[in-house]
C-alpha cells in the first residue's frame, strides 16, 4: 500500500470498514469475520486506537503465519491480502478483506458482523437470515416437512383461482397441483413449502395467530373485544380488516341528494390506509416464532406489533421519500398477494399510507423495533396534544441516550456515521447534536474533520 493512502486511512480513523490494532491476535480475526460478513474493510496492525504508530514489532513479520492462523480459525476459511508499509520508521501491516459471497463467516463457532466501527455478536435469527439471502433462498421457500398434499383444502385453493381469475379478468384452467407449482409453493415431488401451508391448509399453523383486541380507553385497563385470528392469510386479512373497521368511529359527510341519495362514509381514519398495514403486518411477518402478531386498537390510536425487525438503515424519512431498496421477508407471500390484487407495487405500502394519513390531517404514524419485532402506531386527530408531546419527547430522550451511548464507544464518530447506525437522517442527528451541545451534555473538541466528540458527565 502507498504511504499516502495509509496516511489519509489513519487521519480518517476508525469506521465500519476501518480498525486499528496494535499486534495481531484474536481481535484482528474477529474483525475480519465481522468485516466479511458486512461489505468488506481493512484493519491496520500496528496502531493504536487513536492512530499512533507503533509498529508490528521487531523482525520481519510473519505473513504465512497469519495467513495460516486465520484460514484456520475462520468457517469458512478467510484468505485476506496482506500488505506491509512503512511510516515513521515504523512497519505497519494491512490486512484487507472483501465481502465474501458465502456466509455469515463464523470464528471459533461464532459470528459477528460489523455496525459503524465495533464488531456485534449476531443472534440465531441473523445468522439464519443472513444464511438464507447468501443462498438466494427465504423461510417462506422452504419445505414445511409437518405437511402434506392431504393437508391442503382444496376450496382454498378454489378460491385462490377465483381471485387471481378476477384480477387478471381470464380464466385459470390449470389443475390444483400445477397452478401451485406455478407459484413456486409446491416442489416438484409435491413437497409443500411454507408458504403453501400458510395461505392454503384446512388447519393453518399456529404462527399464522394474530390477537386483535379493542380496549375501552387509552390504556389496557379493560377490553371491550379480545379476538384471536387464525386462518389463511388470504382470510386473515379480511377478517382483521373487518375487527379493526368495526372497532373505529364512522360518521356520515352529507352529499347533495342531486349527486347521489346516500351520505358518504367518513371513517376515524382511511379504510385504504388501514388495508396496506394489515397486509404489511400479514406478509412482512417473520413466521418462525410462535408469538401472534398483536393489533391493538383504543380511543386514540392502532398499535400493530409483528414479529421481524424492519431492514437495517430503513427510516420514516426513506420510506416517505422513496429512498430505499424495497426488500421482501416472504416473497413468495408477497408474490401470491400481489397477483391477487392485495398489493400494489412492492415496497411502495407504507409510502401510501404516509399519503392517506397526511391527506385525512392525520400524524404520519409512529414506527419503532420493540421486542425483536417493529411496532406502528398510528394516532387520530381526536388525541390530546399532551399525550403527543410526551410521544415526541420520549422519541427524543431515547435518540438522545442512543447518541451518547455511540459517542462514549466511538469519540470520533461523525454525524453521517450516527446517522448510519440510527437509520435516520443527517438533519435529524444534527438537530440532535445541537440539543445536546446545548444541553452540556457533550462537546466538541477540534474542527469538524479531524476533531472528536467529548461527553461531559
């Protein structure tokens, strides 16, 4: 490497594809996995934390060594470049690694993965998600070995037909057995994949459970419905679209009888606004847990709960402005309703609910990770503006503690990196920053580029 990229590397610092370590040993290894399981990046051996040189040590370094100590100790095995430069009369190795196409890479029978500039243990559920989109493959594709063609009801099946009939305005004439394989949701030697047994069992599994209840109130104190849904996908919908429509306010806006002799409806909020959270809540859903997906209306707001944590980095800020990757957890889900007219365009549900709730005067709804899963909130005009100011400031103290926390692990963390890790955008954690300066609760200590940041306690 040219000593003038290794010095530009160093007076950036560390990042999420940038480590500094003094000696080579377990931590560089462990960075390595987390690096390859996360884009790829380089870790200079030699350094300090702060970027003082200090050199590999006396004697030419053993580069096979390394090589060997690593492929070794990573599964599968690592083979990072090896570079050594010179720089204050100093030796300093480089060792860069790409992301690889097979993982997640484990070390001694652990994963980790690399978020802004520290290495995180990766839980059972992101090493399985992770294994899968490394083999092109999702839960919902996989063989569900607790079913059989015996299981399948063929007026669900029917049904199925009549409605992608309907959408498309021709006629299905394929048997059962074919029309599903179209689908992808039934292998060749008549295998049902989980999917299969999600929209079209007589007895759908337990997982596919959603508990609706309405409470009297703007607490839990007393439910006035508590409603346990476990059917098709296809019928759970519906059925959880009608629960919440029964359990909001519906009033009349009077139209001229000369237009049309019936009033026109006017609901506590948009009916189509209400039909893409639902369908999120059904097919974003990750199955693999056995908690029910919760849908919890009072006098003020909705609360869903799902199971499965949105993608990493993805914000209100990018759902509303449109910038982001659509992904799918089930696709195969999210293909069947698609074709069957329950969802427009992929990715593009919570931007028209964005839409409907702006254009009804109502809060853009209130969406956060909360217990492995993603609650949405959505609020009604009718709230109170205290209850509201609360929400706001609770938002805020818990941004705020989750910025410190980033700062005291990493004083060198930019406001582009905070926003990264958070998944919000740089304006927002500015404003942030600039409360908490404000606040005295940090400092800022040199210029913008080069300087670090200081808690005050």
């Amino acid at each position: 490497m040219h000593v003038k990229e290794l010095e530009k590397l160093i007076s950036i610092g560390e990042s999420a594809h940038v480590e500094f370590k003094e000696s080579f040993g377990e931590a560089v290894i462990e960075t390595l996995v987390a690096m390859a399981n996360a884009g790829g990046g380089k870790v200079l051996v030699g350094l300090r934390d702060n970027g003082t040189v200090c050199g590999v040590g006396g004697g030419k370094p053993n580069i096979a060594s390394w090589i060997n100590d690593i492929k070794m100790k990573t599964s599968p095995a690592l083979f990072p470049d090896i570079d050594l430069a010179s720089i204050q009369h100093a030796s300093i190795a480089v060792f860069s690694i790409k992301d690889v196409p097979v993982k997640p890479v484990a070390t001694k029978g652990k994963c980790f993965i690399r978020r802004g500039s520290s290495n995180h243990l990766m839980g059972i559920q992101e090493i399985a998600d992770m294994y899968l989109k490394t083999y092109n493959l999702s839960w919902d594709s996989l063989i569900d070995d607790d079913k059989s063609p015996k299981d399948l009801s063929s007026k669900k099946i029917e049904h199925f037909r009549q409605l992608l009939e309907k959408q498309a305005a021709v006629s299905v004439h394929e048997d059962s057995f074919t029309l599903l394989k179209k689908f992808s949701l039934l292998k060749e030697d008549r295998k049902l994949t989980y999917a299969a047994s999600l929209l079209f069992c007589t007895k759908p599994p337990a997982s596919a459970a959603i508990h609706a209840v309405r409470f009297k109130g703007v607490d839990k104190n007393e439910s006035v419905e508590d409603y346990y849904i476990q059917e098709d996908l296809v019928a759970e919908t519906d059925s959880l679209m009608a629960f919440i429509l029964r359990s909001i306010k519906k009033g009349v806006r009077k139209v001229s009888a000369l237009k049309q002799l019936t009033h026109e409806p006017v609901w506590e909020y948009p009916p189509d606004a209400l039909r893409e959270l639902v369908v999120n809540l059904v097919i974003h859903r990750d199955y693999r847990g056995a908690a029910p997906a919760c849908v919890f209306v009072f006098d003020d707001r909705i609360e869903m709960w799902n199971a499965g944590e949105m993608p990493k980095g993805l914000s209100l800020d990018k759902l509303q402005s449109g910038d982001y990757e659509p992904s799918a957890r089930n696709p195969l889900l999210t293909r069947v309703f698609k074709e069957i007219g329950l969802i427009e365009n992929l990715g593009s549900g919570l931007q028209k609910v964005c839409r409907l709730l702006k254009s009804a005067d109502l809060p853009l709804p209130f969406i956060e990770p909360l217990a492995s899963g993603t609650r949405i909130v959505i609020c009604s005009a009718a709230r109170h503006l205290e209850t509201t100011e609360k929400m706001s400031e609770k938002m805020s103290e818990k941004m705020s503690e989750k910025i410190l926390a980033f700062i005291k692990a990493d004083q060198f963390i930019s406001a582009a990196g905070l926003a990264r890790r958070m998944g919000v955008t740089s304006r927002t954690i500015e404003r942030a920053l600039a409360e908490l300066r404000t606040c005295g609760k940090i400092k800022r200590i040199g210029p913008d580029k080069g300087g670090h940041w200081e808690v005050i306690v």
